[in-house]
C-alpha cells in the first residue's frame, strides 16, 4: 500500500507515525466525526500544544457555561485564587463560590459571573482557526497555500519569516444565546474572477474565507494566501460578513440574544487577566436549609470536585 504523506510537513511513514486521531475541526469545539487521515503525530501534537491549548483558553470559562464537550467531556473553570469554580455535574451545572470575591451576582432570575481567562496568545487562537481551514480544505486548493503550511508549522510564535498580520486583525465572533443551538460546521468560501470588458477582474475581497459555528459561537475569519491576494496590494479590500446559520433560520434566533464583534487577533504575546463576563439565566430559585454537610460532601453529592481556595474563608454554595 502507499505510504501516508503528512499533509502539513510532509513526511511519510516510518520517519513520523500516523496512530493518534487528528481532528479535522479541533474535538475542543465538540467535533467527534470530521478527522483527518495525512496528518501526522508530531504536527498533531504542535498544533495541539501552541494553538489549540490558546483556542482553549481564549474561550475560558465559556466552554463549561455552554457545555462544550472536548477529549474528556465539558472542562471546569477554576480562578488562580481558588476563589470560584464552576462543574458540569451529574445533573446541572454547579457553582462554588467564596463569598465577598465579586465573582458573581446572583439575581432573581439569573447569575451574572465576572471571572477571569487564563492567559492566552491571540496569534495563536488565529492559527488554530487557520490550521481548521487548511484541514478541511480539497487537496488541490491546499496546494496553494505553501506559504501558510510553512507558517503554521513555526513553533515560535513570536518569530516568523511571514508579517500576516494584517489578516489576524478582522475577525468576525458572533454569540448566540441559549443551550447549545449551533451543531459543529464550517464552510470554506473562494474568491471567484470575473470577465469585464473582454479580461479577468478580480473581486475586492480576500481569496479564502472561513467559518466555523458550534454550540453558541460562530467565527469567520480570512485564510492568508500571500500569492493569490498579491493582486490586492494598495487596494480597499472588503470583507463581508456571511450570514449564519442564525441569519437563515429564524427559529434559531427567537427569543435569543445575539451578540457581534470584530476582534484582533494579531497580538503574538500573551495577553493576561483578561475579564469573561458572563451571564447564567433559571427558571426558578430556591434555598435549602438545614445541614447540607461540608463542601467536601455537597460536592460528592453533586459528582464534582470540591472547591478549594488558597486560603481559609467562608464557603458559599450556589448551584444552578
């Protein structure tokens, strides 16, 4: 039989080896059916230590309120001062809080959490999303894209031979409320030529552009191709936002808060403390009295780990 050719490095079998399960779209994102058969272990495991972990924890403590299933089911949030920490227990979503941190709000009808993401590199969160485009993408379009494989391949981030700034600097985030409305897709899309007058044109967008939605998230962002967008050198290029699967189905978007950003992905240093705010909404309240015995035997109740702050105060316990 042919020997697998790794479609990123490009080396075969037995100098690399092709055993782990390399995710087409990172299983981070709740993707468990879309893999990738040429890409070898050593690019897998690259990308999941530099970019990957930084997806992680751009999304933070957003990947346990919205449920988001990775390699061992939906991840904890827990602060650095063991002030807070957030399950997805064996029936809800439980929270455990030290009183008087200004973790949380807590109102009739919802939560509100101020928490805080880990540090993470916003350059890094940009390739993860590249390195999903590239793995989705039909061979014969992924060969024009040389350039791009060699940048993604670089281990130092903060070093590179390519200035792709500029294309970090647009991305298109949306939020859609609610449990879990989006499944996990993606789409690729191509920049098309045009006949006027007899010769080619060239529309003024970006060559390829990228989508992915799961769960509450949806994110478009330009694949870099430094030969094929040559031509958009000293040109307004523009940039449109694609409808999302929200946009197209109404039913999606009832009753739902949508929120939009364009962020800034092109910051290769680490960016630190960065605030999550978010908000939890219930149908009910209700206090339980009584002894409910410690935070060790709440938590084994509940089937998650008990919290434990760095110093000694007050426990309170809220669940959701």
């Amino acid at each position: 039989s042919a020997k697998k050719v790794c479609r990123f490095c490009g080396r075969t079998s037995p100098e690399v080896s092709f055993r782990k399960a390399a995710h087409a779209l990172s299983e981070l994102v709740g993707n468990k059916r879309i893999f990738l058969r040429n890409e070898c272990d050593e690019c897998n495991e690259l990308f999941g230590k530099l970019y990957e972990d930084a997806f992680s924890k751009y999304l933070g403590p957003a990947r346990t309120i919205a449920q988001i299933d990775g390699k061992e089911g939906t991840p904890s949030y827990k602060n650095e001062e063991g002030t807070i920490r957030i399950d997805v227990g064996d029936k809800r979503t439980v929270i455990q809080e030290v009183t008087g941190n200004g973790n949380i709000d807590l109102h009739e009808d919802h939560i509100d959490m101020h928490l805080i993401k880990e540090s993470y590199s916003p350059l890094a969160v940009y390739k993860a999303l590249v390195i999903m485009a590239l793995s989705i993408m039909p061979y014969n379009e992924f060969k024009a894209f040389k350039e791009i494989v060699e940048w993604v391949l670089e281990k130092d981030i903060k070093k590179s031979k390519y200035d792709l700034s500029c294309y970090a600097s647009e991305i298109i985030e949306r939020f859609l409320a609610g449990a879990k409305p989006l499944p996990v897709q993606a789409w690729l899309f191509r920049r098309k030529s045009i006949i006027t007058s007899g010769t080619w044109e060239v529309y003024d967008v970006p060559y390829c552009q990228f989508i992915l939605e799961f769960d509450n998230f949806s994110f478009q962002i330009i694949v870099p191709n430094i030969q094929k967008d040559a031509v958009l050198w000293n040109r307004k290029v523009n940039v449109p936002a694609f409808p999302s699967s929200f946009d197209v189905r109404p039913e999606l978007r009832k009753n739902r808060d949508i929120g939009s950003a364009i962020c800034n992905f092109s910051n290769p240093e680490k960016v630190k403390g960065e605030r999550a705010e978010l908000s939890l909404q219930f149908e009910h309240r209700e206090e339980q009295g009584g002894d409910l015995g410690t935070v060790e035997e709440m938590a084994k109740r509940e089937g998650v780990k008990p919290l434990k702050p760095k110093q000694s105060k007050s426990m309170n316990n809220e669940e959701s």
